[in-house]
C-alpha cells in the first residue's frame, strides 16, 4: 500500500518480485502454448472410456 500524506486515502500497488537466480525472462507469461480442442479431448476420453468397458468385460468373462 502506498500512504498519501494526508492519511485518509490509500491505493494498492502491485510491485512485480524479481525472478529467482538462473530463471529467464521467459518463464513469466507472455507464452502463447495452445490449449487442447475440444475435438482432442473428446477423442481421449472416449477412447479411455472404451479401454475401461473392454477391461469391465475381459474381467467379467473371468
């Protein structure tokens, strides 16, 4: 917080740390990774969800 010399008002200041030792820049924001499309997670899931009903079934042939 920053104290005005009146006393009355104060605003708070968003101070930026600095990176630890042996960080770039880089590591902080800015990066543009891509989000998987919803047509990718689709897939997984439903090819996890066909693993597991083919495992329920192997099991229950048991």
């Amino acid at each position: 917080m920053v104290r005005k010399a009146d006393g009355l008002e104060s605003e708070k200041v968003k101070q930026p740390l600095p990176l630890p030792k042996n960080v770039p820049n880089s590591a902080v924001g800015g990066g543009s990774t891509p989000e998987p499309t919803m047509p990718l997670l689709l897939l997984v899931g439903g090819l996890f969800l066909l693993f597991q009903r083919s495992r329920r079934e192997v099991a229950d042939s048991v």
